[in-house]
C-alpha cells in the first residue's frame, strides 16, 4: 500500500470557494482544493500555506485546523494500481495578498473563485466535499462521516 500525507486550503469568502483545476500528465482534468503532499519534515501548517503560493499564486494565513480525513483507495480506483491512504489535513485559510495564475511547470492549470453552489455540478475531487463539509459543520472531533465517490465526485 503506498501513503501519503497532505495539507488542504479551504478558503471560503463570500459564497464562495477558491479551487485549483488539477490537470494530471494522464489528461484527466478535475477541480480540486489547492493544497498537496506535505514534504519530510516539514510541518503540515506551513505545507498548506506553500501549497496554496505554488498552486494559486496567493499568500495565505491559516485560521484554523478543520479536521484530518483518511482515505483507502482501492488498487483498481487508485492512479498507481496499488491501493493508496492518503491522510489530509484541512486548514481554514485567508487569502492575504497575490494574484492568481497558473501553476509554473506544474499540473494546476488555473485557480478560481467558486459559488458553493456551482461546485455541486463541478467534476471534483472528493477533498472539495469533505473541506466544504468540514468549514461548514465545524466537528467538535474534526472529522465526517466518509464522502461517497462516484458521478462527479472522484479519489
């Protein structure tokens, strides 16, 4: 089984959400929250704040940990072939400065503000969901019950 740990912005202003459109090397182009692999031995509180200047091109200050999900992918579902854990931290962040643009030599295509709404028609990863449910509930214990994936909703 392969692992990884990751750190997650979930930056809601106004109605509406910051989302990174994550355009892999196989073409397959979902939107997804800005955010990615915490690094060996740094901090998952400073990956998020470098995740979201590399992917969207904004300073960020984090408000407050939302909670951790955990995941199983399984092998036939997993882009490795190999079943996969990924473990995610969700931040509630604040934009604080920059513009946004594409990722440099990366595989974030763009970055937009989105009405919640209009995510629910979105083609997404399921992080969207359990970051939008996270900001939203609060959970004392912060975490959810599991997001179904399938339709628009993938690992």
């Amino acid at each position: 089984m392969s692992f990884r740990l990751a750190a997650y912005a979930v930056c809601v202003e106004d109605g509406r959400v910051l989302l990174a459109r994550y355009v892999p090397p196989t073409g397959d182009t979902h939107w997804t929250l800005p955010g990615g692999r915490v690094e060996p031995a740094e901090d998952p509180f400073d990956a998020v704040i470098r995740e979201v200047a590399e992917e969207t091109g904004c300073e960020a200050v984090v408000e407050r940990l939302l909670g951790v999900d955990s995941r199983v992918i399984p092998a036939a579902e997993a882009r490795s072939g190999i079943e996969h854990q990924n473990v995610g931290v969700f931040y509630q962040v604040r934009i604080t400065g920059g513009v946004l643009r594409p990722e440099p030599n990366g595989e974030t295509a763009e970055s937009v503000w989105t009405s919640i709404p209009d995510v629910a028609g979105l083609c997404r990863s399921s992080l969207v969901d359990v970051g939008l449910a996270l900001a939203r509930t609060l959970p004392a214990t912060g975490h959810i019950a599991p997001v179904a994936v399938g339709g628009l909703v993938q690992h």
